[in-house]
C-alpha cells in the first residue's frame, strides 16, 4: 500500500514520514516544494529502508503535479498548508492547495484521505470558562473575527467534507492542538502570551494549554491513517498529561532563558482588548488590532480537553510531556 504525505519536509510531516516507516509497512510518497527546506526530512529518509519512501518534487497549486502525487497513493496524510505571510497566501496554500489535491483524487479510485486541520477551527468565544472542548464542540461561526490561519482552515474542512460526499473517498479530520518539540514552532504559543519587543506579556495564566508533542501527533495521524474504525470521524489530537500556560512559561524561564515578564489579568486583558479596538477604529486601522475582545474569549478562557476518541483508535502517548518539554527546551537553549 502507498501513502502520499504532503507537506513532508515540515515540522509534523516530516515527524509523520518517520512514524508511518517506524510503525506501518506502507511505501511511502513525500511531497516536497520547490526550493524547500529538506533539513528535517533528510536524516529520516537516510534511515530508511530503500524503496520504502520516494520524494516527489511538486507544487499544490499547480493541478498537474497534483495529478501526479495521488495517481498511484491509496492513503493520504495531507500535511501541507500555509503557516506563514498574510492573509492571501494561507488561503492560497491551504484552501486553493488543497482544492487542486481533491480535484486529482476524483479519478474514481477509493482512497483515505486525512485532513490536518487544527484546533483553532472549534469556536470558543462564547464558552464558559472550565467548558469541555471535544470533537462536539461547534466550530468557528465568526472566522473573519479571529484570523487568517481559522479562516483558511475552516475552508480547508467544509470544501474537503464536501468533496468527500460527493466524490466518495475515505475522510478522516484530524485538529492537533499546539503542537511543540524541537526543532519545531516557536515554542510560546499565542495561546501563552505575547512577546513583545523586551517584554513577554504572559496572559493565559492557568488556563490548560492542549500540548501534542510532535511525536505522539505523528504517532495519532498514523492511528487516523490506518485504523478501519478511523473512518468519517473528527479526531482531536493532544497529550494526556497537559501543563497550564503558568507552568510552561515558568520552565521556559528556567531552561531556556531568563525572559522578562508582565502578567496581565484576564480583566485587565479584556479592558486592554476593548480599547485596542476602539483605537483601531478611531485611528482608521493605524494601530493593529491585535488584540481583540472577541480573539481574546477565544483564547484565554480557561478550557477542558479531551482526546477519548482518539484513545479509543488505539492510541497512547509515547513521549511523556515531561520528556517532551526537557528535549524542546533543550533545543531552543542550545539554539539560543
């Protein structure tokens, strides 16, 4: 059987390359972009035993190259998606790329196709806090009012369901919370704080951060590949045993380096938020808005999580969070 990882040369789908060799028998297909970072995804291809992975050079957004990534692939992790620039080109990367990708699987074969989507697509603003946040819970309503990334995703998810109905293919949605280790992100999540220049503004006090170590992400997009009861579903994917922003922040501090901190009450960080706003408006958009009341109710109300679906698939955790914070900090301390 033959697996299409797109986006193998980035931080989850280079992890994801490593664990589909480790734990499945599959032949794999790594789609690579032009010009793009092959640093990650070396040293796992070299371990490799040979004609098990094959490297494709092809851009999404082109609809040839797409033909040719999925023509011989029976399962598809797709990976690949805009993480950075601005608004127009996450759309492009996410959205159009993966159009294109949908198009060239309407050949009449049945294929698994599973979606990298994020948590950032459940819509949480109006949530109370200690809330339960699971594979039930409704997504985003007001895109337009969190940012770039949400409202790509969102589009990622309703065209590929779409896609998946009228075409026929197998779907699995998988949304990683923060996904961390090294070599990865930058390490403070927006779900942590802010960094300014000099100052890092610390905001999401003991609210639960809903960590997946690379690893264990990879090792759950592998579960959602391969496991025939995977099927149709919505997985969320993060750790067991999760840390509060606090606790992170504070081992960061001391493992990575000394960072100069201002915690900011939730209180606080609405008032701030809601003058944010009303600048914006008042300056005619000088000053970013980007702190809003609304981004802000979805981000720094303290949550629950839960990944029991997941678990049922067959899932564990194989790096523990203690140990995937020690490697990550460990990392970003010797990287400087």
């Amino acid at each position: 059987m033959r697996a299409l990882i797109t986006g193998a040369t980035g931080f989850v789908g280079s992890a994801v390359v490593r664990a589909m060799l480790t734990r499945t028998e599959h032949e794999l297909i790594c789609q690579v972009r032009i010009g793009s970072n092959v640093s990650r995804l070396q040293p796992v291809l070299e371990g490799a035993q040979a004609g098990r992975a094959d490297v494709m050079v092809a851009n999404l957004l082109s609809r040839a190259d797409c033909a040719k990534l999925v023509v011989d692939a029976e399962v598809i992790i797709h990976c690949a998606a805009g993480m950075g620039g601005g608004s127009t080109d996450m759309y492009l990367n996410t959205v159009v790329a993966t159009r294109n990708l949908l198009d060239a699987m309407g050949d009449g074969r049945r294929r698994r196709l599973v979606l990298v989507s994020s948590f950032g697509v459940y819509g949480t603003a109006g949530l109370p806090r200690g809330a339960l946040v699971n594979e039930d819970t409704p997504i985003e309503s007001h895109p337009e009012r969190r940012d770039g990334y949400v409202l790509a995703k969102l589009h990622q998810e309703e065209i590929v369901r779409e896609y998946a109905a009228r075409v026929g293919f197998d779907l699995v949605v998988a949304r990683p919370g923060v996904v961390y280790g090294p070599g990865g992100y930058d390490p403070l999540s927006a779900r942590i704080g802010l960094n300014l220049p000099g100052l890092f503004l610390s905001m999401g006090g003991n609210n639960l951060l809903p960590l997946s170590y690379v690893d264990n992400c990879a090792d759950a997009l592998v579960v959602a590949a391969t496991a025939p009861q995977a099927v149709g579903l919505t997985l969320n994917l993060h750790d067991d045993d999760l840390r509060t922003c606090r606790e992170y922040l504070r081992r960061y501090r001391g493992e990575v380096r000394p960072l100069r901190t201002l915690v900011v009450p939730y209180p606080l960080l609405l008032l701030l938020s809601a003058a944010n706003e009303c600048y914006y408006r008042w300056s005619r958009g000088q000053l970013p808005a980007a702190l809003t009341v609304y981004r802000t109710r979805s981000l720094y109300v303290g949550r629950r999580y839960d990944n029991e679906r997941l678990k049922s698939l067959g899932w564990r955790q194989s790096v523990s969070t203690q140990d995937g914070l020690q490697r990550t900090f460990e990392f970003f301390r010797q990287r400087g």
